[in-house]
C-alpha cells in the first residue's frame, strides 16, 4: 500500500537486493554442482530409497513433483517429492537437494520440536500475512493507533516465522550432508564441498527472507510511530 513512499524503499531496497543477489547465488551453486557427476553415480531417487531403507524411514513415500528445485516434504501425508531434475539425476546438486529433503522427514519421524512448532505457526501466519496489514491501514485510515499496533503485532508473526525457520532447514542440511557421507554415496572431499555449497546458498534463502521480513515490519513500526508522534 505504501509501495511509493520513499520511506518504504528505503528499506525494502537493500531487502530486494538482497535477495536478487541469493536468488543468483542459488541459481549458479545448483547450475555449477548440476553438471558434476557423483562418483557413486545415485540419482536422487536412488539415493533416497537408499536413505529411507537405512534410517528405517518405512512408510515414507516419494513422489515427482513439476517444475525445478520444487523439491519439499509433507508431513501431513509422509511424501518426500522431487522434481525430475533431482529425482533422475546423479549430480551432486541432486544428492544435496534430495538428502535435504530426506532431512525434514527424519525431523518428522523423531518429533524434532523446531519443525513441529513451525508447522503449528503456519495457520496463525497465513492469516496474519493478511490480517495484520489490514489492520495497519485500517489504523492509519481512521487516525487509530491502537488498531494499527494491532496489526503491526499480528503481521509480525511472519518475522517470527522466518527465524524458526532457521534451525529448521540449518539442521536438515547437517543431517543431509551426515547421511551422504556416512552412507558412501558422496565419496570424495570435492563432492562433499559441491553438497555444502548447495546447501549453504539455499539455506541463504532463508536469511534473507528473515531480512526481508524483519525490514518490511521495521518500516510499519516507524510508519506508525511518526504517525503516533502527529
């Protein structure tokens, strides 16, 4: 609603180059590590049925799923789904991504408690996401401050999730490069660098959202605090 108030971009602007500059850095670590073939030659598909069938993972399905780096887990129904570009290929991109993955279904299996209570986040922030900025404008709008702290505390929720997501993902990126290296499917020190540069420029991804998102609510605060001031 304020998107042309030079207030605003001032501080979404390094938020937006932030994440063009981790969009990039995903893009060139899978593009790079994409082309190098595993000395074990695995596909995805073939490492994670080599992964669930050692860490006792029974019940766990996998499935395809379209489009590229499209890869993720639900745990309402136990699916582990890859994109084509993962599932067929024996890259080291595509062991990374698909260990990563593998990961948060072992979180699922033991009851991590990061990924269950960020699962117990999601219905409060998708309606927050909504809610919150709503109750912002509607605050500003009607000159009541009250209603649009309000609303700058139930949008503040996606800031709060975006950092439980951190140890959520940091730790199902561990757990991958644990099982690839404990199992003999990446075998070599140079791949083991390829999985940690995947795994790494994704997991930036996060950071930046959490920037992003602690930016946009910096801006609320102070947009309403000037107006409180008024």
């Amino acid at each position: 609603m304020y998107l042309f108030d030079p207030a605003y971009m001032i501080f979404m602007i390094p938020a937006f180059i932030l994440m063009a500059i981790t969009s990039w850095y995903v893009r060139a670590a899978y593009n790079k590590w994409s082309r190098v073939a595993a000395g074990s030659r695995f596909t995805g598909y073939e490492a994670t049925r080599r992964l669930i069938a050692s860490s006792g993972l029974h019940g766990l399905q996998i499935q395809g799923t379209p489009g590229e780096m499209t890869d993720h887990y639900d745990p309402r129904n136990k699916t582990l789904f890859l994109s084509q570009g993962v599932a067929n290929s024996a890259s080291v991109a595509a062991l990374a991504i698909a260990a990563h993955e593998l990961g948060h279904a072992q979180q699922d299996a033991e009851e991590y408690f990061p990924l269950k209570f960020r699962g117990a986040l999601v219905p409060m922030v998708n309606i927050g996401s909504y809610l919150g900025w709503i109750l912002i404008l509607i605050g500003l709008f009607l000159q009541m401050t009250q209603v649009a702290w309000l609303g700058v505390l139930i949008f503040s929720g996606g800031a709060f999730f975006a950092l439980v997501t951190l140890p959520v993902e940091f730790d199902a990126s561990a757990r991958a490069r644990r099982m690839l290296s404990e199992s003999g499917i990446i075998q070599s020190d140079a791949e083991m660098r390829g999985v940690s540069n995947v795994l790494n420029a994704a997991a930036l991804t996060y950071v930046a959202g959490l920037v992003t998102a602690i930016l946009q609510l910096l801006y609320y605060v102070t947009l309403i605090s000037g107006r409180s001031r008024d």
